[in-house]
C-alpha cells in the first residue's frame, strides 16, 4: 500500500468534539494528528460515512475549529475509527495549529525518528 500523505503524521493524545452536518455531536479521542489530517476515535455509536463533511473542535492549547471531510470509517469492537482531510479553517486557527504541531514535533523529535 502507498502512503500518499504529504506531511508527517505525529501520534497524540488529545481530546474533541465533533458536530456531522445531520446534526449529531460527540466527543472524540484524536489519535494522531498532521498539517492536513487527524486519526479519531469515539465510543459513540452515530451513522458517519465517508466523504462527508463534520465540523470539529480540537482542544490543544487554543481551541482549534476546522471543518473536515471524513476519508475513511472503521468500526471495531464498541468503538468506531475515523480519519479526516481538514478543508477549512481560519487563518488565526490554522497558525495556532501549525504552531502547535511544530512545537510538538520538536519536543518528540526522537520518537519521529525511532518508529
């Protein structure tokens, strides 16, 4: 399989919420994270499909609000993997988040290069 991303993923702990375009709402577990994408987990049970667009807040230091597009759905067990492509997000948003993920990334710089 290729990997077609083309920023490097970190994994993370952090918490979320998400809000699906059908009016559903529920906190999620962000399992890693990029530049353009993150990993979540939720013990939610909701009807979520692929392509559609959800709106998320993450709680890093600043709330950061993005909307996304989910690319994948995976259900396991009682919980219920997603990764999403972020497609928008304010300027001031998406400074605090690259600030952020830079930040981390030095601070975690040996745990990138031994994996």
């Amino acid at each position: 399989m290729i990997d077609r991303r083309r920023y490097s993923r970190y994994k993370i702990r952090l918490k979320g919420r998400v809000a699906t375009s059908s009016g559903y709402s529920f906190p999620v577990e962000i399992l890693d994270i990029s530049i353009d994408g993150a990993k979540f987990k939720t013990d939610r049970d909701f009807p979520i499909r692929k392509k559609e667009n959800i709106y998320l807040v993450i709680k890093w230091n600043y709330p950061i609000k993005a909307e996304s597009e989910i690319k994948w759905v995976k259900k396991e067990n009682f919980n219920t993997y997603f990764g999403v492509q972020f497609v928008k997000m304010t300027n001031e948003d998406r400074e605090v988040f690259v600030s952020n993920i830079a930040d981390y990334a030095s601070s975690n710089i040996s745990d990138i290069y031994f994996r």
